[in-house]
C-alpha cells in the first residue's frame, strides 16, 4: 500500500514537473530556422559590372594606386556604381571599347572600379566621385593633388572615348623612363629624304616602317600607331601632309598606308574605311603575309586580368540557392522582406554617404533630415537602432561640415561597440535572377514605402512631408545613380512632392511615383526578365484595388499609370498591410535571436500559458506544492516503515526471553 501511495505521489510530481519543463522550454525555444536559412551562411556580395573575361582592368582599393599613381603609362578608368541603371546600359560600351583598344595596353589600359563596393568607399570619394558613370583620364606619372583628380572625359559615345583617349596620349611628354612609349610625332620632311632617315632613331629590330595618311585634326594615325606597339618588328609612322604621303605612293583615296622595308621597298595599300580599325585590318594581313607577330605576354600581364579580377568580391550564392530564393519570391509576390530592407539600410550608411567629400550646408541639412527619419521608423534589431540613434548624434555634433570618411570612421567604432547589428546580408525579395539587376535600388524603393507607412501609422511626429522631404534631399546629395537622381527630382517637382496634406497622402504619392518609374523602365535593358515592371499592385495581388474588371486590371497592369483605374482607399491599406513590421517576412535572414520576436512566435510561447490559465495557474501551483509535501511524507513513511521491520525480530527474543 505505501508502495502504491509512493508511485501515484511520484508520478504525480513527474507528469507535473515535466508539463512545466517543457511550458519553459517553449517559452524559450526560437522559431525553428528552415532548411534555406542553413545556407544563408555568408555575407553576400554582387560582382560588379566586369569580370576576368573582360578585357577590362578591375581596380579595387588593393591594387588602385599601383595601376595609377606615378606609372610609365596612362590609364583610362571609369568609376561606376554597380547598381546604377545608367552604368549597367553603359557597361556593354565600355566593354566592347576595352576589347577594340586592348593593343593599346601597355600605354593606355581600360580600367574600372566599383564604386558600389564598400572596400572601395576611401578611393571613390578622394577622388570626389560625384556622379556615375565617370570616366577620367590619368597620364603617365599622375600624383593626386586637391586640383588634380585626373581629367574628366564627358562624353559616353565610344568613337569620341577613342578619340580623345588619343589626343590625350599624343599630347604626353616621353621621358626616360617611359621606354616603351612610341613616337607620336608626324613625320617631318627631313624623314623622307631617303629610307636610311626613315629608320633614323629605331632599333635594330625594326624591318618596316608602316606610313599612314589621315587627315587634318584626326587622331587616326595616333590610334593606329597605338593598335601596334606590341609589335617589336614594325615602327607605324602618320602624316597629314599629302606631298609627304605622296613619297610612298599614298595618294589618299585609293592608297592610304604604306609599307616601307629596310631595303627601299615600297608598298602601297588601300583600306575599306578611313578609321584606325580598318587600317589595323589591312596592316595585321600584311604583318601575317610576312609571318610578322606581336610581343608574347609576360607572366605577370598574363596574370593581370585574374589578378585583379579575383581580388573583387564574389557572390556566396550558388545557383541553386538563387533559383530557391526567387521560387520563394514568385510565390509571394507582393510580400516584403526583413533582408531587403536591412540589405538597404547597410548600403545606405556603409556605401553611400561615405563617399561623399565633403558633407555641409543643405547636404548635410538633407542628412541630418534622412537620419531623422531612419531612426524612428527603421526595421533593425535593438543594436540597429542604438547604432542610428548614436550616428543621428554624432551627425548633429558635427552639423557644420563632416567628410564622408568621418562618418564611415564613427560608423565603424559603433559597429564593435555595439556587436553585431544587422540579421541578414544578402537580398531575397530583390535578389535579381542575373549579375547587375535589382538589388539595392529594389532594396532602397522598399525602405522608401517601409517608412512612409510607419510614419502614417505611428504617431511620431505630426509633420506629413517628414518623410517625403528627407527621402527627396537624400535622392538627391547621396543616391549614386546621377541619372536617376535627376528623373526623380524632374518628377518630385512635376507631381507637387511637397503638396500632400496628409501621411496618408504621402505613402499615395511615393506608391503613384515608384509605378511612374516602373513605367517609364519598362521593357529597358536593365531590367530583370524573371521579374518585369509592372503597376503595382497587380490585379491577382489586390483584386480590390483596381476599379475595373480583372481581367482590364490584369491588361492594365503593364501599360501606363494612367490607364489603371485605381480604388485608392485599397491601395492605401493594402500597402499598410504589406509593410506591417508584424507581416514583413524573415524568410532569408541569417540571425533571427537578433531580432525582436514577432506576435507569432509570441503567440507561441503563450499557447501552453493560456491553457494553463483556464485550468487555473492558482490551482496547478497549489496541486504541485501539494505533491511535493505528500513526496516527503511518502519518503518518511517509508522510511519508518522500513526501521519498525528491522527491530522487529529482536522484539520477539526480548518478549521470549521473558
């Protein structure tokens, strides 16, 4: 019996003990990660626009001023941001201007850097970078001074690039050091006095000298003397002059190049066009007819273009994660993600404004305004938000003028202060399906409406342009598409930015402004062709925002704004639905103990309290108390018990011996 009593208290207090177990154990259990999140491991990053199959030079804060400052050569680079739809339309030149010039090489390589990639924030902005693409030019022995940041060529047509490449090259004074560079000059009336005077001042390994005519004020004869400079056997001389021209049996229609051998042999040949290419044509058939090559490459420029390709960042995502990445997406269309706008916020405070010089005057009033904003209504963990609320200080601080590098230094410092800040570091809803789409500028339109909600929603400030306005000054000083910057400021001022009464109206206005980019890019080479640009929302998205029938919605969705016939009041709460912090995604993020818990997993840790609750948490407490006090009065029965046994037997001698 006290057996019995013993395992009914015991199992008592073990059902008890372990159903309060495992309430706390769920209270403190997080959200189980999903198998996509385990790959989500390392930081990612987006290739910039040119790689090691380009014969593009990519430059990055490692290698710059060893390819730049104090060469023996020039060097064309073009400072471009990688998420710039005006420099991803630009790239395809660049490239193809790479390939046609790569004889020109060891006098003048094309050259890129990313100015999207943060290792490259210090160069970018000492060289006062202020709109992308830029191209400058920096000759032979550049050192960098406050009114030297090499010169600027403005034009993006790629026969002007050449061209100017050209003149600017020509124009560099050879000196001693400079021993592959070639004479540029034209050939005098003294060279043509006989062959021997031809040859005068070349090295022995010169077995022609090839002659071409071009015409007053062009740079033909320049470039053509640069496609050859690899070739150690020919020296490529140019004039204008027609009687000079004339020696060599050029008359220049019919004949326009000559080739002249040591020996006094004459040949004259015709080409196609009058431009560098069809010359390089017609001399490489000659040059191939006498079995005529170019130099072979040196280790270190065979080298070159995977060197310096491999020291740019690579993206941490396979193929595999991509394609799982943009199922997710397609199957939630109109959903928002944590990562996006994390991916956002990083740009923003570890790209953008640290690239700028200097910061001050109505800049610095637009930073200090963007900041305002970022840190009421940003999505970060509680170290996010210290980490805005501390760099909106150090900004106030210093409101009169800061540099860009100021604020990255400080950001920095914050950052191993503070521990980690941000969950996630790659994009999910903008992650492109190629290099070079979507991505931050997706990220960066999300942000836009994230905040113009929560302004509308919270009751922070009474001010309804609060947001409007520091998102139209931060557009405009830091956002590192130029091109884009001016459509937005064309069309903030055409669509009355500043004349919306309400915040209710100012998230109407940001949406109504977004679908007029979508619109006007449309169809154009930047965009991504898994994802087309739509009006937002579609129809199968929110059915009650469009006035008209479906299917007209549907039909509507990729033309013109105008052609929509919106119900205003849906869309306005479909946009508050969709940007709810409590209905913004985790899908993709790395950290999720770093963020606060959503009402979910709340709900979660409370199921089994609620339960518990109607049962009565009084009573539970006073049955487990219960059974604590009936285990040790078990205990102590049992172990009386157990005593009054072992002294019974003497019990019996004593009373026998009586």
């Amino acid at each position: 019996m006290h057996s019995t009593k013993l395992f009914s208290v015991t199992t008592c207090v073990l059902v008890i003990s372990i159903s309060l177990f495992s309430f706390f154990n769920l209270i403190d259990a997080g959200v189980p990660r999903s198998s996509y999140e385990a790959l989500m491991k390392q930081e990612s990053q987006e290739l910039g626009l040119y790689n090691h199959t380009d014969k593009v030079r990519i430059l990055t804060n490692v290698n710059f001023k060893d390819e730049v400052l104090n060469r023996n050569h020039s060097i064309l680079v073009e400072f471009y941001n990688s998420y710039c739809g005006h420099c991803r339309k630009f790239a395809p030149t660049y490239k193809r201007l790479a390939a046609e010039l790569y004889d020109w090489r060891d006098i003048a390589p094309i050259a890129a850097i990313d100015c999207a990639a943060e290792e490259n924030n210090g160069i970018c902005r000492e060289y006062e970078v202020m709109a992308y693409p830029t191209l400058r030019y920096f000759g032979p022995g550049y050192t960098p001074s406050e009114s030297n940041y090499g010169s600027r060529i403005m034009t993006q047509d790629m026969e002007q690039i050449r061209s100017i490449l050209a003149e600017f090259v020509a124009s560099e004074n050879k000196t001693s050091d400079m021993s592959s560079w070639p004479d540029f000059k034209p050939l005098q009336l003294s060279h043509t006095s006989s062959i021997p005077a031809l040859f005068e001042g070349l090295d022995s390994l010169k077995k022609y000298v090839v002659v071409v005519y071009e015409r007053e004020n062009s740079t033909v004869g320049v470039e053509t003397i640069l496609h050859f400079v690899r070739y150690p056997n020919i020296a490529v001389k140019r004039t204008a002059n027609s009687e000079l021209a004339a020696k060599y049996q050029i008359d220049g229609t019919r004949y326009r190049i000559a080739t002249v051998s040591r020996d006094g042999s004459i040949v004259p040949y015709g080409s196609l066009h009058e431009s560098s290419l069809s010359y390089k044509e017609t001399i490489e058939s000659f040059l191939k007819s006498q079995h005529i090559t170019e130099k072979p490459p040196s280790h270190a420029e065979s080298n070159a273009l995977g060197h310096t390709a491999s020291t740019m960042p690579h993206a941490s995502t396979t193929d595999l994660e991509v394609s799982k990445i943009i199922e997710e997406v397609k199957r939630n269309k109109h959903m928002v993600y944590q990562a996006d706008l994390e991916m956002a916020i990083r740009g923003i405070l570890y790209n953008e404004i640290p690239k700028s010089s200097k910061i001050n005057g109505e800049k610095m009033t637009a930073l200090l305004r963007f900041l305002g904003i970022l840190e009421k209504y940003n999505p970060l963990s509680n170290s996010g938000r210290a980490m805005l609320k501390e760099l909106a200080s150090f900004t106030r601080k210093h409101s009169d003028e800061m540099s860009g590098g100021d604020f990255e230094k400080e950001l920095i410092r914050l950052e191993k202060q503070l521990g980690k800040v941000f969950s996630s570091h790659r994009f999910v809803g903008c992650q492109g399906s190629k290099t070079g789409v979507r991505g931050y500028t997706c990220s960066l339109w999300q942000l836009f409406h994230y905040m113009s909600v929560q302004a509308a929603t919270e009751d922070k400030s009474d001010d309804p342009l609060e947001v409007l306005q520091a998102i139209h000054g931060y557009v405009k000083h830091f956002f590192g598409c130029t091109e884009c910057s001016e459509h937005f400021q064309e069309m903030a001022k055409r669509r009355h930015i500043f004349n919306n009464p309400t915040k209710d109206d100012a998230v109407l206005w940001l949406w109504a402004a977004h679908n007029e980019v979508n619109q006007r890019l449309a169809g154009d080479d930047t965009e991504d062709p898994k994802f087309p640009k739509i009006q937002f929302p579609s129809a199968s998205s929110c059915p009650q925002c469009h006035k008209s029938s479906t299917s007209q919605a549907a039909a509507a969705s990729s033309t013109s704004v105008a052609a929509h016939d919106w119900n205003k009041e849906h869309v306005l709460q479909f946009l508050k639905n969709i940007h709810n912090p409590e209905f913004v995604s985790r899908y993709g993020v790395d950290d999720h103990e770093l963020l606060p818990p959503t009402l979910d997993k709340l709900r979660q840790k409370r199921m089994i309290g609620n339960v518990f609750s109607d049962m009565d948490m009084g009573m539970g407490m006073l049955l487990y108390g219960f059974c604590i006090v009936m285990l040790v009065v078990a205990f102590k029965l049992f172990a009386v018990r157990k005593t009054g046994y072992r002294k019974k037997p003497y019990g019996h001698d004593m009373l026998g011996k009586v």
